[in-house]
C-alpha cells in the first residue's frame, strides 16, 4: 500500500473534513485504526476521478497506520470482464498503490449475501415482486406522492422464502421477478421506497461461472461488503448521499450478522474541464472509433494518461492540491497540466529536437567537419551529467525561429541579427533562398569560432537563444502532437441541446515528422524527455522501438496555470 518516496502524506497540508472524522473516531475510541476500500466496478478503465478517489482510499489508510482493500464490485455479470479487472489492478499499482493481501471480489460474499437476503425475509423486510422494471418505475411515485403498492407486498415470509427459492433455481426468466426491501412507500427519498435488492440474470460470471442465476444489486451488496471486510469507513462520492439512508438502513436491520457496522462517508467528486468522466460516453468514444483505444494518450485513463507521459507522482500530486470537500465543482484541467509539468521539469532529461524544420548553412564552417559538442541532460538536476551533440556545416531549426521582416521585441534569427545556437555558437543571418512559390527554404549565416559553448569571450550578449539539430545527423520520427480531446469546457453539460460528439475537437492529435539529436533513439518506449524549447514527450510504450522511436507530446512548455509563466525562449 505504500507509494514510492515522493508522495506526500502530511495530513496537515491539508486537514480536510474526512481526516477531521477519522482524527475524531481515532481520539474517542470508536476505533483503533482504521479501514477503507476502493470499490471499483470492473466495467471499464479506471480514469482520473477514480484516481483522485484511489489516492484518497490508500493515503487515508498509510496515514493512519491502516488498511485499504481492493475489492471488484463484479455484481453485474453482464457488463463485467476480467480484462477491466486486470487493468485496474495495474492502474492502482502504477499510482504507487498496494493493497497487500486485501484484494476482495463481491462475488466471494454471494453466498453470505444470499444469507442476509433470507433474514431479511424472515424478518418481513424483504418480498419477492412480479412487476415488470417498467411497472415498478410506474408505480413509484414522485418524491411528493407515495408510491402504488406491489400486489405482492403482503406475503407471508414464508411464501416468499419459496418464492426466492425459485428465483435461485433458476425457475423464473429475466425480469419476471425480483427481490425487493419492505422500507416506506411514502418515503421523500426514492431510494427507500421499497428498492430492489436481487435481480434474475441468466449470464456466467467471469468468476463464479454459472453458480448464480439471481445477482444482488449494488446498493445492497456495497454495504454488506464493507461489513464484511469490517470496512471502518465507507469513503463514496457524493452522488450516494441519497443512498446513505439505504445504507444505513440495511446495517441496522442485519447488525445481528453483521461483523461490523460501517459509516459511509460522501465526497465531492472531481470534474474536470474538457473533459469526459463517464464510462459509459468513454465507452462509446472507444466503441464509435474516436480514440484508438482506452489508452489512447487523449483519454482521461489511467492508462491513457500513462501512454501520454504522465507521471504517477505528479498524479497524485494533483490530487493533493485539489484536497477534498462536499461541493460539485468543475477544476481546470490546467491545474493537472501544471502538475504533470512540475514533475517533468525536475526529472525529465532534455534533447532537442526540432518539429517544422528550415534548413539553415553555415557559409564559413568547414564542410566536412564535425564537432561533437557537450550538452547538459537537465539543469535542474545538477547530477544529470551531460551528453554529446554533433554540430555540422548545415543543420536544422524551426520556422517560427526566423523572420524576414522581424519587429524589435523579436529576439530570434531574423536578417542581420545575430543569435545564440542552444550549446553550440553566435550565429548572423546574412540572407535566405527562396523556391518558385516564393516560401522561404535555406537561411544563410555565419559564425562566430570564439563562441564556442555559447558564451562570447568579449563579453558580447545575445537576446535569443534558438535550439536545432545537425541535418546530417537528425533521426526522424513520427511525432503525435496531442490537444484537448473537446472544444467545450464542460463536455458533461446536459444542458446542452448538442450531442456531446459535437463538441469533439477535429485537431485533438496532429501527426507529422520530427528531426530529432541522435541521442534520443536510444530512448526505451515509456522514456520521457523535454524537447527543449517545445514540450515534454514521451517515447510510446507500444509503437516505439529503439532506433525508431515514436514520440507522444504529453504537455506544453507553457503553463497557464501560473499567471505569467510563459515558454523558453
């Protein structure tokens, strides 16, 4: 359960109200310690609300000398499938994350379940109910009239003892019957007019196969499993605020067999903007064919987030900053950028690279000579060492990097001024060539031999500095230039008469060819580094092979979090 050494767990950065009922219960004696779980459903990836409930779960339980579970909520055959279940394994374990020998599955408790589900019949809480789903939407009622009572309502618990017998036997189709609780019918809150606790699916279980024909719904088995396990608080966000009641009444009336009672606990949970948090809608951009994939580097996965280049520590940072509260808000995703960016400027080696190349000849440099000159790996880490770069009579710069007619606050290459070439020399635009459409192709320039390194013996300065890589030299590559997957900040908007789709953005991923310094083919797929001047990227971990790397843009230099920062020059 423990992450790696860069996580913070100072619970007073950030003494929000879930520590402050921990600290509470820990202080009174309602407990010694204390446990929490991560209940995903494994039908689907894992994206980046569940990490921000993840690092919740697994932080609360280290800081206070605890435990957290890992238990897959796999009570919907149906929509279920051990290739979710594998993937969110590897997703709690990449954040920095063990759950150590408590690793659970709500389909070992269906017996147990089956159980509580009898006592609650013998009890008179529970009936077996023939309506139709849509009847039983029918009957329900609005918040202020009752609900229309089932015929069945009244039976005997004996009767419906058979009855529940037939529903595991197999005896009845889909949808011809179901358990229900005994609650109020004239209850304001839905939840608790007389829910539904098992439901007849006739499909195998990745796990228990065909044992089972009738499966507990969620709200029923949640806090049954939290029982179980002796789960000391129940940490849900805040859309089960209304379940809570459900919740506890179920504890209650089982407390007779239950090991433990559970507090459940709602939090607000994070929205992001530009962004989608819906399985259901990631499901479709996977299924409809606008993503290559749940790892493709412009979803909010957890893995896609990890093809991208992002960082665990870095993740859970942002996690951190964003702390915990009881109110629906919308964060900007600048903020996870800004994250992601602090982390990489500290451990991210640089290499230059250069995307929209123009060619450039250095008129007095010798034609076949070649100087291999020294390059730091990150100045932000002076044990970085540095590395060699070839520098030759021609190389390569980017397009925006020059200017013919060039106004005075522009510090780059432009005709006449002078430059400074990233560890290399001064350089003068003395002129440039056109071809037949009149685009500029070649610049011509000379340099300064007392340069060298980048510094002018007579103390001369420079305003721009500009990167570029030896034409002779430079490996291309196929560079993916990834942008916010939506135009709309908030994509969740069900205000909006247009269908989500419509707010896709056409130039999420632009694909062209990078001329890169020959150091970085030998980057391992997963690799991160800092194109200098233009990004942080990734070598991809599935299309990339040494000697031909592919690389992921996984965050700009700028950061429009922090007002003012603006790129390198």
């Amino acid at each position: 359960m423990v992450p790696d050494s860069n996580t913070s767990t100072d619970a007073s950065a950030h003494l929000h109200f879930i520590r402050q009922i921990i600290t509470e219960d820990i202080a009174g004696g309602k407990h010694s310690t204390i446990a929490t779980r991560f209940p995903p459903e494994p039908n689907g990836y894992l994206h980046i609300g569940h990490a921000k409930s993840i690092c919740l779960n697994f932080g609360l339980a280290l800081e206070f000398n605890g435990k957290c579970n890992l238990r897959m909520d796999d009570t919907n055959p149906a929509k279920e499938d051990l290739e979710y279940v594998n993937s969110i394994k590897e997703d709690i374990r990449w954040l920095g994350f063990d759950w150590g020998t408590g690793y659970y599955q709500a389909s070992d408790y269906f017996a147990q379940m089956h159980d509580c589900a009898m006592q609650l019949i013998k009890q008179g809480l529970a009936y077996v109910c023939h309506l139709s789903a849509e009847q039983i939407h029918d009957f329900r009622g609005t918040p202020s009239t009752p609900s229309t009572p089932s015929p069945w309502r009244e039976r005997s618990a004996n009767e419906n003892l058979v009855e529940f017998a037939k529903m595991r036997a197999g005896e009845y189709g889909e949808g011809h019957a179901v358990l229900r609780a005994k609650i109020d019918l004239a209850s304001p809150n839905m939840h608790m007019r007389d829910p539904v606790l098992y439901r007849i699916r006739k499909t195998t279980h990745h796990n228990t196969g065909d044992t089972w024909c009738i499966y507990p719904m969620y709200d029923f088995a949640h806090p049954l499993e939290d029982a179980f396990e002796k789960i000391t608080h129940s940490i849900c966000t805040l859309e089960f605020e209304v379940h809570r009641p459900f919740y506890d009444w179920l504890i209650h009336n089982l407390a007779d067999v239950l090991p433990a009672q559970p507090r459940q606990i709602e939090f607000a949970r994070l929205n992001l903007t530009y962004t989608l948090m819906s399985k259901r809608k990631l499901l479709e951009l996977v299924q409809e064919g606008h993503v290559t994939g749940w790892d493709d580097p412009r979803m909010p996965t957890i893995c896609g987030f990890r093809r991208r280049g992002y960082t665990p520590t870095a993740i859970r940072r942002f996690c951190e900053i964003i702390g915990v509260t009881k109110f629906n808000s919308l964060t900007d995703v600048a903020l996870l950028e800004h994250a992601i960016r602090d982390d990489l400027n500290k451990t991210s080696p640089r290499a230059m690279a250069v995307l929209a190349p123009m060619r450039l000849v250095i008129e007095n440099y010798p034609e076949d000579q070649v100087e291999w000159l020294d390059a730091a790996n990150n100045p932000e880490d002076p044990t970085a060492g540095t590395r060699k770069v070839p520098f030759s009579r021609e190389i390569l710069i980017e397009q925006n990097d020059f200017m013919e007619d060039a106004p005075k606050n522009f510090f780059r290459l432009a005709p006449g001024r002078e430059v400074r070439l990233r560890w290399a020399y001064f350089i003068t635009c003395t002129g440039f060539e056109r071809d037949s459409t009149g685009k500029i192709t070649t610049l011509r320039c000379t340099y300064d031999p007392a340069t060298r390194g980048g510094d002018a013996p007579d103390g001369r300065k420079v305003k721009g500095t500009i990167h570029w890589v030896s034409a002779a030299h430079a490996i291309p590559a196929k560079v993916r230039l990834y942008d916010r997957l939506f135009t709309k900040e908030n994509p969740n908007d069900e205000s909006d008469d247009k269908d989500w789709r419509e707010h896709l953005n056409p130039d999420s991923l632009k694909t062209i060819t990078g001329y890169l310094e020959p150091e970085l083919a030998k980057l391992t797929p997963g690799a991160r580094v800092q194109f200098e001047r233009l990004g942080y990227f990734v070598a991809d971990a599935e299309d990339s092979q040494p000697g031909a790397p592919v690389f992921n843009r996984t965050v700009t230099l700028k950061d429009s979090w922090i007002k003012g920062n603006t790129a390198a020059k």
